[in-house]
C-alpha cells in the first residue's frame, strides 16, 4: 500500500464514521514511515558523503515529527468525532 491509497484511506474512516478503521490506517501509515526511516538511517551509515548524510539526517527528523502530528491529529479527530469511543 502506498502513501496516498493510506491517506485517502484515512479520509474515508473520518468521514465514514469509522474509529477502528481511521486507527487501523492511520499505524498502518506510520509503520510505512517507519521503514523510510529505518532505511533511511541504514543508507546514513554506509555513505561516506556528509552533504547527504546531513540533508538526509534533516528530513528524516521532519518525518518523525510528522509522523507525531499524523498520530495527535488522527486521535484529536477521532475523540471529537466519538467522545464516548475513548
């Protein structure tokens, strides 16, 4: 599954009234962020290039704190949508 099937995925539970399956999405979502970066850490560790090592250590930084706002915003959503859910 890619990056947007999730989000229109994520969308979809939102506006369909659908909590398990907007958390279903939205960890499948972060666990594909999750292997970016893993892989993204392993090509850090075997590059020799700083330049690289320095743009790819910065983005993968914004990944990880995107991927915190993805998880606040989709429990956010989901706890104003279903209050008595939590």
């Amino acid at each position: 599954m890619n990056l947007s099937s999730l989000k229109g995925l994520c969308e979809d539970a939102i506006l369909s009234n659908k909590p398990i399956k907007l958390v279903e999405h939205t960890s499948a979502l972060v666990r594909l962020a999750n292997r970016v970066l893993q892989v993204a850490k392993q090509e850090m560790e075997n590059s020799e290039d700083q330049t690289f090592i320095t743009v790819l250590n910065k983005t993968t930084q914004d990944l990880h704190a995107g991927m915190d706002l993805v998880l606040l915003r989709g429990n956010k959503v989901e706890r104003q949508k279903n209050p008595s859910y939590f």
